[in-house]
C-alpha cells in the first residue's frame, strides 16, 4: 500500500501569520514524507480564479483542478 499526503491548500481569507503556518506544515509534511516514504501531492491553485468569493472554499472550476490532479497522482502511484 502506498501512502500519499496533500498539501494544505492556499487560501484568500488567511492573515500573514495563518499562512506562514500553512507553509510551515506542508514543509514538515515534506519532511516526514522524506523519512518514511510518502508521496507529497502539491497542488497550485490559482486563489482567484479557483476559490469563491469569500475565498476559502474551491469553487467548481477549482474543485475539477484539484479532483484531476489527485487522481493523475494516483495513477502514477499505481504503476
């Protein structure tokens, strides 16, 4: 069984400091995913063309980028 994480999404609605976390973790997912051998899907978004208008959540054009770039990534996995 392969195991893959995702990184954390950007977003439009996050302060500075809530995105600065953001980063940091997906940097300690790299990490971890280094040391145990865990594929890392990063996923680019373009905030705001891919989110609503609030900017938090993918809207339908985002959520079609996302959903085709995990699957492409599992195909790989799977060969």
């Amino acid at each position: 069984m392969k195991i893959s994480f995702v990184e954390i999404l950007a977003r439009n609605d996050l302060s500075n400091y809530n995105n600065s976390k953001r980063i940091a973790i997906n940097i300690q997912l790299k990490e971890l995913r280094q040391k145990n051998n865990i594929d890392f899907a990063e996923m680019k978004i373009k905030n705001k063309s891919m989110l609503d208008r609030k900017g938090l959540h993918l809207n339908f054009r985002g959520q079609d980028k996302i959903a085709r770039s995990i699957f492409k990534h599992s195909v790989r996995c799977l060969n």
